[in-house]
C-alpha cells in the first residue's frame, strides 16, 4: 500500500479550515477584585461602571444600572433580583457575562449576597 504525501501547502489550507476561529468577542472577562461583583451599563465591560461587595449586604441597583446592566464579573456568590414581577438568578464564584443587557441585566433591580 503506498502512502500519499501532503503538500505543505494543502496541509496549512485543511488546517485553517479546520482550526477554530478566535475573536476580540472571546476575550477573558476583566478581573474583579475577591468578594465583588462589578458592573457595567453596556456590553462587553465598557460604559458606567458599579463595583457591589457582599459584605454591604442587599443594595439596590445605583440608577445608571437599574434594568440596565450590560455586563458583569462575578468574584463572590450572589443573587441578583428584580422586583416587579419577583425574579432572582443566582450567581456564582467567576460567573460573567459580556452580553447581558438582553437577558435578565435589562430587568434587574439589586443584588444581595449568597445564594437566592
């Protein structure tokens, strides 16, 4: 049986079909100093920004941010609420969302901390 051999060049080509795209968008989450949890009004961590620790207990959201978180970083657990109607998510240790103004950051009210 004989084998074929690859060119170079087809080899680079299959490979660039092949290998995963990488892009600004799949950047890591900037840090958040231990017992936080930061925000920001727009998307991918840019605009106002909030830092919450869980050692001040439940806070409401400050107005810039109030139904309008756009991303966040969290370095503790938490529960994030909206009031009207009553919805909690938790969140977790290194949760993070560079996308959230669409989701549950248009409606919320005030974070807490642990768990919901």
């Amino acid at each position: 049986m004989k084998l074929r051999s690859w060119s170079l060049a087809a080899a680079l080509a299959l490979t660039a079909l092949v290998a995963p795209a990488h892009s600004a968008a799949a950047a890591a989450a900037p840090s958040c100093p231990d017992g936080s949890v930061c925000f920001w009004s727009d998307e991918d961590f840019d605009g106002d920004y909030w830092e919450w620790t869980s050692r001040s207990g439940y806070r409401d959201m400050p107005p810039n941010l109030h139904d309008h978180v756009g991303s966040f970083v969290a370095s503790t657990r938490a529960c994030f609420i909206n009031w009207s109607p009553v919805e909690k998510r938790d969140v977790f240790n290194g949760d993070w969302r560079s996308r959230y103004q669409g989701d549950f950051g248009g409606r919320i009210d005030g974070v807490g901390p642990g768990a919901c």
